[in-house]
C-alpha cells in the first residue's frame, strides 16, 4: 500500500515510466491535424473566472468546478495544444487509421465508417494516448465480435501532467467528441443512440462530458458509457456535472477495480455513480496485484519503468483487462 506522500508523487513517476518506454505501436497513427489558426480566438471572462473558445464554448472554473473537493481548477488548455485525434478502425482497416473531424465532412463520408453499425469510442486516462497496448486489444476484441466501428479518442497532448490541467483538458475534448458525433450524424446518419463510449480513468469522466454536451447543445441522446475505475482525485463528492453521472447516457455502466481511498494509493472512485456499479473483488485489491515491485520489474525483463508502472498501477487497470475479456469470453 502506497502512503500518502507516495499518491502524490505517482503522477510524476508514471510520467517518466511512460517517456521512458519505447512505443511499440503497430497501427499507422497520423499526428493530428489541428492547427494553430484563428478559429480557435480565446476570450476571458470580465473577471477572469471563465475562458471561452470560439465554437467549442466557455470553460468556468467557479463552482461547481472549483469546491472542497477540487480546490484547484484550471482552464482547458487550447484546442491547439490539447489537439485531439480521431482514428477510425473497421474490419476493412482493422491497423490502419482513418482521422476523422467534425470540421471537415468529407474526412467522414470518405472513411469506412458503417452508418448503420454500432460506434465504440475508446477514451484513455493521464498519462497514456491512444496507441497503448490495452486499447489495441480492446479494438482488436471489438472488431472480431462485431462489423463494427472502433474510434480511438487520443488526447495524449492533454493528458500530461500536471493532473489538475489534465483534469481540465478533458472537459474540452468532451466538446470536441460530442461534436464529432453530431457531424457523423448530420454527415452519414450515425444515430448517437448507438453510439458507446468506453472510458478509462479520466476517461470515464471525458465520456460523461461527451454525453452531456450532446444533450445540452444538440438534444441528443448518448447510447452508453461505460466506465472502467473512473478516476477519484477531483470528481469523488462532487457535483454531478463535474463528473460522470447516470444522466450522460441511456446506459451507464461502471467497473470500479480500485477503490481504495487516494491518500492510500487508490486512484477509482468508490461511490457509485453509474445505472449498474460493478465492484470486482470488492473493488480492490485486485488478485495478482499484492506482488512486490520487483515481480513487475522481472516480468518486464528487467525494465525499472515499466515493472514500477505495472506495480502502482496494478489495481487500476484491471478494469480494462476484465472488459476486454468480456467482449468475447467463453463463459
């Protein structure tokens, strides 16, 4: 069990874990597209208590944002900086991505995207982006159960630390997604309703985002969200705009895999927050997980960073490994 002082450190040592690790991806993955231009004009609040981005909203940070529970909120970096990337995968394309974006139409009506099919929105956490390892899997899953679409939500420019920014960064990539759909709605006929997010971590709450701005802005309605150990730090206690809420979706389902209070050295929520809260083993300590750190590091032949990675992270990530095995278990 991790003390107090070690929980906070462990965005710092993930970080270098991640930036230490070769990537090893396999997919054809373009940088994203967005540019700096003037689309993006930034404007603040009289009091500087609000920041705004033309087409994509005004970001507050007084309550509910900043509370007890989360006495420090930041601004949504620019869409520039935070830059998003859309990659659709299909069974025609199953390694090769195809970028997609709202603000140019034919980058849908071109893809291999299947209008009548079922859409998988796959959003990672801090730290990560969209070429990690579990959601090569969990498309690849995806793929040979259903003729479905797959699209991977990389956001990793925004996911870096310092937490609280990245925290921030997923409200606007909330926005962008939720306009995503509505193009491929308007573009193709992609009925949101048939539309499921899956978010890990602070991808959870990303996808809550993604569902309340449909409803919000567009009077759409989101298929399901499920959410693999939403994270804790800044959404536990708070407001249900803040966070995931059953409200977001049709179908809300949550896993949560690593309850133990953050100040311990847990990183989910344990409230539940979801139409159906699934608690895995009590939702914590996860079978496997109690190793000391040098089991991780052998099993990663020797490599310090990813053993510690694997070690701190243990509990928190089996939340993607149990639905991954879901998708297509023999049992």
């Amino acid at each position: 069990m991790l003390n107090g002082t070690n929980a906070v450190l462990l965005q710092t040592i993930l970080y270098l874990a991640n930036t230490n690790t070769p990537n090893d991806t396999k997919w054809n993955y373009p940088s994203s597209e967005i540019e700096s231009n003037t689309l993006y004009k930034v404007n603040s609040g009289e009091e500087g208590d609000e920041r705004c981005y033309d087409g994509l909203g005004c970001y507050s940070i007084n309550y509910p944002w900043t509370d007890v529970s989360r006495p420090v909120s930041n601004f949504p970096q620019s869409p520039e900086k935070v830059a998003p990337n859309y990659c659709l995968f299909t069974r025609k394309n199953p390694l090769q991505c195809q970028h997609l974006s709202y603000s140019i139409p034919s980058t849908i009506y071109k893809s291999y995207l299947i209008p009548t099919q079922r859409v998988y929105f796959i959003s990672h956490g801090f730290l990560e982006g969209g070429d990690r390892p579990w959601i090569r899997r969990l498309t690849a899953e995806l793929l040979r159960r259903y003729d479905a679409n797959v699209v991977v939500v990389d956001w990793g420019s925004g996911s870096e630390p310092p937490y609280t920014q990245a925290v921030a960064n997923i409200r606007l990539v909330g926005t962008i997604t939720a306009l995503l759909i509505k193009a491929m709605s308007d573009q193709v006929g992609v009925k949101p309703e048939f539309c499921h997010m899956i978010g890990h971590s602070l991808g959870a709450h990303l996808s809550g985002y993604v569902g309340y701005n449909l409803k919000t802005n567009f009077g759409l309605t989101l298929g399901r969200i499920t959410g693999l150990d939403p994270a804790e730090p800044h959404f536990s206690k708070t407001d249900p705009i803040v966070r995931l809420d059953p409200s977001d979706a049709i179908f809300v389902d949550i896993i949560h895999s690593d309850t133990t209070p953050f100040i311990q050295g847990g990183l989910g929520m344990e409230e539940p927050i979801g139409h159906l809260d699934f608690y895995p083993n009590g939702g914590a300590d996860q079978p496997g997980c109690n190793e000391g750190v040098m089991k991780y590091i052998n099993e990663e032949k020797g490599s310090f960073f990813k053993g510690l990675r694997t070690f701190l992270g243990c509990d928190h990530v089996r939340s993607h490994e149990y639905f991954i095995e879901s998708v297509n278990t023999q049992c």
